[in-house]
C-alpha cells in the first residue's frame, strides 16, 4: 500500500525548506512517487556495480593477486591483472551464486564474455568508484569538523543520499541492535516475552562490502537471524513465537531468502560464516558478540577452508531450518510503501537504510513505520531522523 495522499501533504507542510514545493495535489505526488520509484530502483542498479567494483579488487576466489585497498594508480598493474583473472573467471560454464550474478549484470548492461569492452567498463566501474569514495571521505572529514556533535549525526545520517543503494551487510551493526534491546529491557519498554512480530527493513546480503567482505563463502543474510538470536538470549521472546517479515526492494535479496526457506522446507539449515580479521579494529565486546553468535539459533558447523594465505579467525554457524523458516521475505520500498495490512509489529529494525535518503524521504518512511508498529511498538534505527510534531 502507498502512503495516503493526506498523510504526504501534512509533511509537505511541515517540511517547508526541505520537502518538494510542488507537491500540492495527489495528482503531482502520484507522478512524483512513480518517478522516484524508477530512480530507486537506478540507484540499486549503481548499487550492484559498487559491488562489482570491490569484488574486482577484493574478491579471492578467481584470483591469486593480492587484495588491492590502497590507491589504485599505485595498484596499477594489479588492478589490471585483476580484471584479467575476473573477466577470465565469469567465462567459466560452472559459476557460483555471486559470480553468475556479475556475469549477469554485465550481460544486462550489454558487455559479454569475450568482449574487449567489458575489460574496460570493469577498469572504468573500479574507478568510478574510487572517485566517490574520495568525494564522500572528503565529505565526511568536513562534517566531522562541525562543532556540535550533534549536528555531526544529522549530517552523517543523509550523506549516501544521492549513492547507490547497497545490500551489503556485516555482523558488527547487530551488536549495537542487541545492546539497545538490552537497554529497553532494563528500563522497562520491553516485558520478557512480549516481542513476538518483528520487521527488518533492508536485511542485506553479505556479498562483498568494502571493509569486512570476502568471497570464499556464498552471499549470506546475517541480521534477521542476528535479530532472533538476540531476541531468544535476552528472553524478549520464545523459543517458536517469534515472526520476522524481511522488508527489502531488491530482487536479489528476496530471491536470495526465498530459496533459503524453500531448503529449510527441507529440513536444511542455513549456514552463515563468520570470518575475523585479527589485526582489525574491533572492540573486545564486538569480539566477544562475534564468539557467541548464533548460540540461540543453532550450533557449531566448520567453516569454508579459507584461501591459501590468507590469515583469518573464522566460525560458522548452521541455523536450524525451524529458525530460517519464522523469517519471510517481502518486497516493499519503505519510502513509498507500507505492508498492507497493516501488520501491528512489536518492533521494527532498519540499520544503514535511512542514511540513503533525504530528509523529506526520511520522514516519508518513518510515517509508514509509524503505521506498522502496533500502539507502543518500537523503531530501532542507527540515524539521526527527525521526527515530526505528528508522528
């Protein structure tokens, strides 16, 4: 369902430098919510050749270069010896799940296997992407000037407006979600037992982000079932009650959980592979989360044999197919829509969402959560969002 007209306008008018000026009859927010739609859906697109882009310079299993993730001028002749080994790769008849995925992508943008040109559309992808990060690593030490802290978050919490949307995910987000169910637990918004229908938006797919993604192991969902591990230990539900609807825009992801039911189905349980890097930044409490993750959904598994010089802790868990199956997938763009009906969840959790959109989409969402959350339901977001005399 899309969100009622009336609802649009009475954020129009409380948003009068921010919101689009236009917006004043049903017929312009028709036309502009179909417009915006399209674009979205170009910005997921942008999204997937991001990822394209560190799987060139990071991915492992198609090449024996090293990682490249330092300055690519620098990384010249391995950045080139990379494509060669990836362009070689997606040839292959026999390919996995995010490999097949690539060659597809590129297929739909017209470059095929063999073709001179696809070389260089992955040289030009790779650095296209540099440059952004550049532009938004300036972007963001520039805001880390400002004075107020305050003002910081909020600025931070917009700044991949205008980027590609990406479905990346990783572990550490989920600690700072469990910390916060804590929280409320102990100051009393949350009884034991009482969450019993949970939304993620965006629940991402770890494919190959740019900080913590490797390739040696298939794309893998992490927070919806980091969300009811964290659920089951802290007691705010039981054991077989707890529902989680998967709210995301991507067909890869859907398609990507669709099939993850469809084998729990039968009686498969869902792997998901845990790999650390050491000599990385993380916290001792981000450490000891990562040990005891997935304690309450399902046991110990071995891990993918990791590739030939690289030096990783890793763990795997395989979840039990009772778990993967209290989660169900749905498409929805969270800026334009609501579920239909209206589902009355106890919680409602979107990590690394609302940073990809403007203050008037943000609160355009936060109005279709509001819709969604039953009386005294809870949003957890890690942004700075406004919230409206209304809401």
């Amino acid at each position: 369902m899309g969100t009622p007209f009336r609802e649009v306008l009475a954020i129009v008018e409380a948003l009068t430098d921010s919101a689009p000026s236009d917006l004043r009859s049903e017929a312009t927010w028709k036309e502009w919510s179909a417009r915006r739609s399209r674009e979205i859906r170009t910005r997921m697109v942008q999204g997937d050749e991001d990822s394209l882009a560190n799987l060139v310079l990071l991915g492992t299993s198609f090449t024996q270069q090293p990682r490249v993730t330092g300055d690519l001028e620098s990384n010249r002749d391995a950045v080139q010896a990379r494509i060669s080994d990836f362009t070689r790769a997606i040839a292959q008849p026999s390919l996995n799940e995010r490999m097949l995925f690539m060659r597809r992508l590129l297929e739909a943008k017209g470059y095929t296997v063999g073709d001179p040109r696809t070389q260089q559309f992955l040289k030009d992808n790779v650095r296209r992407v540099a440059q952004e990060n550049t532009v938004r690593s300036r972007e963001l030490q520039s805001i880390l000037r400002l004075r107020s802290t305050t003002r910081q978050f909020a600025e931070r919490s917009t700044i991949f407006r205008d980027s590609g949307l990406s479905v990346e995910a990783s572990l550490p987000p989920n600690l700072a979600v469990e910390e916060s169910l804590a929280e409320m637990k102990a100051r009393g918004l949350l009884a034991p037992g009482s969450v019993r229908r949970v939304a993620v938006v965006g629940p991402g797919l770890d494919f190959i982000d740019k900080n913590e993604g490797y390739d040696f192991y298939p794309p893998q969902t992490i927070q919806p079932f980091a969300l009811i591990d964290s659920l089951l230990r802290l007691g705010l539900s039981k054991a077989g009650e707890v529902e989680v609807a998967a709210l995301d825009i991507s067909p890869r992801v859907l398609q990507h959980l669709t099939s993850a039911r469809a084998k729990a189905e039968r009686s498969f349980g869902y792997v998901v592979e845990l790999p650390r890097d050491p000599r990385g930044r993380w916290k001792p409490q981000t450490v000891d989360y990562w040990q005891r993750f997935g304690d309450q959904i399902g046991s110990e598994t071995r891990p993918t044999a990791l590739p030939p010089g690289m030096k990783l802790e890793t763990r795997a868990v395989r979840i039990r197919p009772s778990v993967v199956m209290a989660l169900r997938p749905f498409e929805m763009n969270v800026v334009l829509q609501r579920a239909e009906p209206s589902p009355a969840f106890d919680l409602v959790v979107a990590t690394n969402v609302f940073v990809y959109y403007d203050t008037f989409e943000q609160c355009l969402a936060l109005r279709n959560v509001q819709d969604m959350l039953r009386p005294g339901g809870f949003l957890l977001a890690n942004n700075s969002l406004l919230i409206l005399p209304n809401s």
